[in-house]
C-alpha cells in the first residue's frame, strides 16, 4: 500500500510539472488558464496571433448594421467584440445573434444577447441548424481569414449571406522570452488554426498539441504534429481543459 502511495505521489508530482503554452490573443487566455491552473498544471502565456482592423472594416461593418438582418453570425471572441465596438459607433440597435462557443456568447456586449448557439461550436453545425426559411438575409462579420465554411454551408440552405471582413489576424511579435517559454512547454494549447501556423513557422511541430476543436487540429495533422493533435469531441472551453489535462496525465505517467 505504501509503495501504490508513493508511486501515485510521484505520477502527480511530475504531472504538475507539465507546462502548457496557451497561444491565443494576449489577455484572452486566462479562462484556460484558470481552468489549468486550478487542476494543479502549469501555463505560459505566448501568443501566436493578435487581431487587427483598420478604418475601412469599420465603415464596411457599421454600414452593414444599419440594414435590416435575420441573423448576425458571430463565431469567435474577437468578432463579437468588433460587434460590440461596430454597434457603440453607429448607434444601430442589437441585431438578432447567433454564436458559436460559449467563449464567443462571453464576448458578445452587455446589451446583446446569444438567441441561437449550434448543437456543437463550429460553422458548419452552425450553418446546418441555424433557424430560417430560404432568402432570409444574414451578416457575417468575420476575420479576413476566415474559411467560407460559413457562408456556403448557410448558402447552400438558400440563406443569403453577407460576408463583412471586419478584422483581420496577423503573427503576434515574440520577444526571446516568449520564444524560451514556448520551447519550454509540454503542451501547446491552440485556439485556432492561424495560431497553428505561426507555433510551426518558428518553432516547427513540436510539443505535443491539444486544440480547441476539430478544424484546428486538423490544421496540426496537416502540418505534422505526432502523435496526432488531441481535441474534445464537443468544442467549449472546459472541454478543452479537459483534454489537455488528459494528455497531461498521459506525459506524466511516461
């Protein structure tokens, strides 16, 4: 019995040894990290991606506002903010919103509220069961990056759809402490696939990965992380945690 004590004791402390990297936008990592920290692991923050728009995506999406929508789409932090800051400047009244994770509801402003989330967070369940009949007319403002999985998933039910590109997603700059904490880390914990890109362009595909959601980690297949990148079968920011803490489990138990 002693000895189980001491080797359960020992798995644990090399289990709260484990450094995860989270690579989101600076000062939007800290709902995982609370969620990591609390379970005894590790974090880091470095940023892969950080978010930008410039005076022509605002007019584009302020403009877009003052017409009348079935829907808004919002699929991410970032776009619910650009909602928020799009609708403080023209005044236009909170539209009808629909979104995706319950990351992207948090983010939406105090005035607005989520009338639709999808059965699982990501565009194309969104774009399967989103309310509507044929012609109904839907906003989608999104990054510059986005892919069109949206818009020709919700077009093809003869929905149509306005595509705004209100922001854009661009490398965050790393210090060398920030390289040095990313070669540090066990786990990098990705939130998208533009975060996925950056991490391989300066680092290549190591260490092990754990992603928010399916089209991340397949953006981490892609580039060759192995073993494959893990994810939770239904994306959401517990989830996530969850399963980077099971894949700390497994590195610990090495």
């Amino acid at each position: 019995m002693l000895w189980l004590i001491f080797i359960v004791g020992a798995v644990r402390g090399l289990r709260n040894e484990v450094v995860v990297a989270l690579t989101r936008e600076a000062g939007k990592n800290d709902g995982l990290r609370r969620e990591l920290e609390a379970d005894g692991l590790r974090t880091v923050e470095v940023p892969c991606v950080a978010q930008t728009r410039d005076a022509a995506m605002e007019a584009a999406l302020d403009a877009a506002l003052s017409s009348s929508w079935s829907w808004v789409v919002v699929t991410s932090p970032e776009a619910a903010k650009t909602l928020g800051d799009a609708l403080d400047r023209s005044g236009c009244a909170a539209p009808r919103v629909a979104t995706v994770g319950e990351a992207t509801t948090s983010a939406l402003p105090g005035d607005v509220f989520s009338a639709f989330s999808p059965s699982k967070a990501t565009a194309a369940t969104l774009g399967a069961e989103l309310p509507g009949v044929p012609g109904d007319r839907v906003l989608y403002p999104a990054s510059k990056l986005a892919a069109k999985t949206l818009e020709a998933a919700l077009g093809a039910r003869g929905f149509s759809v306005d595509r705004v590109d209100a922001y854009s997603t661009v490398p965050a700059e790393w210090t060398e402490i920030d390289r040095r904490r990313a070669r540090e880390a066990h786990v990098v914990a990705f939130g998208s696939p533009s975060a996925v890109d950056v991490w391989v362009a300066r680092l290549g595909t190591t260490p092990r990965a754990a992603c928010i959601g399916h089209t991340t980690a397949a953006a981490c297949d892609a580039a060759g992380f192995y073993p494959q990148a893990r994810f939770p079968p239904k994306p959401g920011l517990k989830a996530w945690a969850a399963e980077i803490s099971k894949l700390a489990d497994d590195l610990a138990e090495r």
